[in-house]
C-alpha cells in the first residue's frame, strides 16, 4: 500500500488507512482500531488506549465521535481489524453465528470513511504466509456497500460543529486524557 502524497480528500485519508494498517501488519502482526480525521487542525489520527471490552469499544467509538466535532471533521475514516464472513453465492448468509467463530472467515481490516457526501468501505483482506506472519493486503471481491451500521459507523456528525460545540468535545476529551497525532503536512509531497 502506497502512502498518498497529500491529505485533502476522503479518498486520500482511506489510502493512508490502508498504508498505516500494512505498516502495522508488518512491523507488529495487529492493528489496533485508529480513527483518520482531516480538520481543521489538519489530518490527524486517534487510538484507543485498551480495548478488550464491549465497554472500551463503546467508549472509543463515542470518543471518535467527539473528537470529529472538536476538531471540526470534514472527513474521517475507522480503520480496525476483523474477522468477515459471506455467504455463499444462492445462499442467505447465517446471521446467528458470529464470524469469529466461523470455519470460513476471512481476517480483514476494515476502512469505514465518511465525509458529508456520504460513506465509503473498504475490505482488505489480510494475506498471510504459511508460518502465519503478515505478507500483504489484498483486494476484496466484495460489493460496494451503501451504508454500515454498527458502533464504528455514522462518526462524523451530519452538522458541522458549532464553536461551543467544539470547545464541549475539546474539554470532554481533555478529561478522558484523549492524544491525538498530526500527520504530515497536508501541502506539500512527502518523500
């Protein structure tokens, strides 16, 4: 995966997604959740601190949100790992069985962008050698959708965040002791 250039649009944002979860991959065989963001700061990125309960999914996916308004989003994008399964061609896919715990999941890290046009997804599937180390990111064969649903869909606010607004989410997050990384520079190529 090729890192952009530059960050100014969602498409840019789902490219650098894509890069950093390889870079992840490679350097130490996860990714944890990040979320991507261009503001008004600029592009930035937000992790979570611990994440093994539904709890702490919860508290990251609200988190995310108030930190699209407090630096004033125009785009972002939640990029996670995750375990995927289809159903089969001519068949409804099985939904009492989680995917990760079926026989034929598929690991993929999943780029969910959002700008206020509208939503973008994206499934990499995670390829692996035969000793289990990360080799690559692959294409999915899967559909465009039009719509996710689930605590890491719908981040970005559909309005665009007053400035009381703002200084709210900006003192929520300094209470929960939430860091934020600048990425780049958003106007001239990186080498």
């Amino acid at each position: 995966m090729k890192e952009p250039a530059e960050l100014k649009t969602l498409d840019d944002l789902m490219a650098q997604a894509a890069h950093y979860a390889a870079f992840c991959l490679r350097n130490s065989v996860s990714m944890p959740p990040t979320l991507f963001l261009i503001g008004e700061a600029g592009p930035m990125m937000f992790m979570p601190g611990n994440m093994t309960s539904d709890t702490e999914k919860d508290s990251f996916a609200n988190a995310a949100r108030l930190v699209c308004i407090a630096y004033a989003a125009t785009s972002c994008v939640m990029a996670m790992e995750a375990w995927m399964k289809a159903a089969k061609p001519d068949e409804k896919l099985d939904m009492t069985e989680r995917p990760s715990e079926a026989i034929d999941r598929e690991e993929v890290i999943v780029l969910m962008g959002e700008d206020r046009t509208g939503q973008q997804q994206k499934f990499l599937p995670i390829i692996r050698s035969d000793n289990g180390r990360f080799f690559n990111l692959g294409e999915s064969a899967l559909p465009i959708m039009d719509n996710m649903e689930g605590r890491f869909a719908q981040i970005l606010s559909p309005k665009v965040p007053d400035e009381q607004g703002k200084l709210l989410a900006q003192a929520m997050l300094k209470m929960k002791q939430a860091k934020m990384v600048k990425l780049g520079n958003q106007t001239h190529h990186r080498r």
